[in-house]
C-alpha cells in the first residue's frame, strides 16, 4: 500500500464530535448522516465519523494502493483465507480483509496521498530589530495540512507487526519490543504511517495531523483549550518520528496530535529499522506523561 486512505471510526455523538475537529482546525463537512475530516485546501477525506449511540469504535481503516498492484494484493488476501465482506459503514469499494485483531481493512485503488518528499517546516524570517511573535490577537486559527498517521491499540504488536509487512506491504521503520511499533510506506513516506500500541484490546489511540511549525503545535495546543479542551499532553518531541507534538484528549478519551516536522522515509532508502528500549522509544523532552494516556476507553468509558 502506499498511503493512510482513510480511517473510520464511530462515536455516541456528532455534534459533539463537529465541534471538537472543527476547533482543532479541521474542515469538517456533515454528509449523509456522518461527519467527513478534511484539511483545509486539500482535496482528500482523511477521515469519516459516524454516530453509534455507544462507546467509541474504530470501524475500519482504508488503505491507498496502486492498481498494478491490485492482483498481488488479492493473492495474499485468498491465500491465508483473511478476506471478508466490506464493512457496512463503506461504499463496498476495493478489496476487504481483517487483520489479525479483526478489524476490517479495505485496500483501494486510489490516489497516493502520502507525501513524496519531508513536509518542510514553515518559519518566517524576521529581520533584525523586529519582534518575531505575533501579537496574541493576531494569531490566526492552526490548522492542520494533511494527516500523517494513526496510532492503533492491539493486544499483540509483533503480530500486527507481521501483517503489516508481510500482508500489507509495509516496512518497520523502529520498535520497541514488543510495546509499540511504526511502519513506513515502501514508496515514501513520514517515519510512520501507522502504529501499533500493546493494550488490552483493539481500538484509535490517536489520529496526527501535521501542521507547519512547532509554533503551530504551541498555538493549536492553546486554541483547543480557549475551546474547553484542556486535557492533553506535550508541548513535546517524539524520539523516534522526532516530530514536536501536542495531544488533545477527545471526548471519548482518545486524542488528535499537532504534529509538526516528522521523519520521512524516501522511496530509494533501505531505513534501518532499530530496537529501541522504553526510555528510548517515546519522547525527548515534555511535560509528565498522563496516566492514562495508553488506556483504551473502546473497552470501557473515560471518567
């Protein structure tokens, strides 16, 4: 596969779920009974959100592949005998699997969306003898260019691990051990496209949403808490992907990363994937980790 095409996942609620994207800077459009996630000034549906009455629920996830490669991806799918039917949330579209925690995945032919070179950080040049930051005023709503990755719960990353590579086509870009893991796309791509954390079950940990600055990851920190959302994690950096963070914790106790400046992983380099131990594995510098900010609310509601 060569891109992220588009996760979906259901919630109790949609207005409540418009009204936080629409406040992390998401050009959020209501269609058909669902909400669509895109990001301003481009044309691709990152994500789809649909109402459940219940906890939240990752649903399926979309991947983008090549149409020369549809039959070699049919042939892996028939083989260990993981296809199954679309998912009913879906258009039907493309090719159906489960992965190894049964999830549903689709593979469709569609238009790479991942970026072909690292997405460069937008700093302004200020002269000499001007102030560089803006007045508070001044500052203008973040929003996000495009999604990066997701982040998934499951019970067994080496597994997950497996089928990414060896089903998927993906490649490990670093780990550590067996409690998390990030995968690259083989055609380029950021360090990671998705990532598997160990929990006691499947589910979104986190949707990331790359913006232009780490000045972008301060204020979209700050604008979700002028909105009431102020329970999160960062300003922070990331060891392994370095890119600068800031998680906003959801209503439904998951969150969505201001991310800026990542890895990538050009097409024609063999990145060499690393072992890394826990204390190496998950940020550089940032404020106390939240307690529960690996716990999977698809299992049970946040308090």
């Amino acid at each position: 596969m060569h891109s992220e095409n588009r996760f979906v996942f259901t919630v109790p609620d949609l207005q409540e779920a418009e009204r936080f994207y629409m406040a992390f800077g998401l050009d959020v459009r209501r269609t058909e009974g669902r909400l669509d996630l895109y990001a301003y000034g481009h044309p691709h549906c990152w994500g789809s959100v649909h109402a459940n009455g219940a906890l939240k629920k990752l649903q399926y996830i979309s991947y983008g592949i090549f149409s020369e490669d549809s039959e070699v991806f049919r042939s892996r799918i028939q083989k260990p005998g993981i296809g199954c039917e679309a998912h009913p949330l879906s258009d039907g579209a493309g090719l159906w699997l489960r992965d190894p925690d049964d999830t549903r995945v689709q593979l469709v032919v569609a238009p790479k969306v991942t970026p072909t070179s690292k997405s460069e950080p937008v700093i302004p040049v200020v002269p000499r003898g001007k102030g560089a930051a803006p007045s508070r005023s001044a500052v203008a709503q973040v929003r996000p260019r495009r999604l990066t990755h997701i982040l998934q719960f499951t019970p067994d990353v080496l597994r997950m691990i497996e089928f990414g590579t060896q089903v998927l086509g993906l490649r490990l870009s670093d780990q550590s051990g067996d409690g998390i893991a990030f995968l690259h796309a083989a055609h380029g791509s950021d360090h990671h496209v998705v990532a598997f954390a160990k929990a006691n079950a499947p589910g979104l940990h986190h949707s990331s949403w790359d913006v232009a600055s780490v000045h972008e990851v301060g204020c979209g920190s700050e604008q979700m808490r002028v909105h009431g959302y102020t329970r999160g994690w960062g300003v922070g950096r990331h060891v392994l992907g370095s890119n600068y963070f800031y998680y906003v914790r959801d209503p439904w106790g998951s969150y969505a990363e201001y991310s800026s400046d990542i890895d990538f992983v050009p097409a024609d380099l063999d990145w060499q994937a690393g072992d890394h131990p826990a204390e190496d594995s998950f940020y550089v510098w940032g404020p106390p980790v939240p307690e529960d900010f690996v716990t999977n609310y698809e299992v049970s509601a946040p308090t």
